[in-house]
C-alpha cells in the first residue's frame, strides 16, 4: 500500500474525517486530503509523523508497502536526512557516531543485521519524542 492508502486506512480505522485528523494532528486539511488524493505523493517525515502521533500509530506503518515488509534502516535515514534537516545533527549525526564509537559497524560501513533492528527502533522512539517535544515548546 501507498502512503496515502496507508494514511486513509489509519484515519478511518479511528473513524475520523480528514478534517478531525487535520484539528488533531494541527496540520492543514488540504494537506491530508492531497496526500490521500496522493497528489502530494511524498509528505515529509515531520507531517507523516505528526499524523502518526495523533493516530497513536507507530510512524513506519505510513510508510509500509503492506503489513509484511518493514523500511530498511537505510530507508529511515534517508527520509530523516531529506525530509527533516533540523533532525540530521540530533539524531542521524549522534547515530553515526555512536555506530562508530562502539564499533558496531561492518568494515564496509554497513550495520549488521542484529543492531539494524535495534537501531531502527530507536531512530522511530526518538524521532517520535523529539516531534512531541517540538509540540510542547510551541505550546501545542
């Protein structure tokens, strides 16, 4: 599934309109109505997880092409980097450099498959943390 049909899945699950999304999640109603319309085919990882955090649904779910195949890390990253550059020092920069420090990168500069997961799973908390701080702070 697309992002889009992934969204609509998600917001009718809870059974809200794309207006009462867009009051939860304070985003614009236009916005999510392109998204599902997929006229907007690629939202930034700040808004899907924004949606996320007022669907209560992990944000990866937006992502998932169906129930069985997850993001690769490398995927993660990249959506961070291109979507959100205010995140690229918190959480991808401190990231790399704990990979490295605590030697759990390959020689090739790939991570193996036992840390791949762990690390995926926090990149999402944080990232999901620091979009609710973000919130907090602007008083939302």
């Amino acid at each position: 599934m697309s992002i889009s049909e992934n969204l609509k899945r998600a917001r009718n699950a809870k059974g809200l309109s794309q207006r009462g999304l867009a009051e939860k999640a304070n985003v614009s109603y236009t916005y999510i109505n392109r998204i599902e319309r997929e006229v907007y085919k690629n939202p930034s990882y700040e808004l899907l997880n924004k949606l996320a955090i007022a669907l209560e649904i992990p944000v990866e779910s937006l992502y998932k092409e169906n129930n069985e195949k997850e993001l690769s890390l490398l995927e993660i990253l990249q959506g961070i980097y291109e979507n959100t550059p205010d995140m690229k020092e918190t959480i991808v920069g401190q990231l790399v450099k704990g990979l490295i420090e605590n030697d759990l990168m390959n020689p090739d500069g790939t991570i193996p498959k036992q840390v791949d997961k762990q690390v995926k799973d926090l990149i999402i908390e944080a990232s999901r943390l620091q979009a609710i701080s973000k919130n907090i702070k602007k008083g939302e």
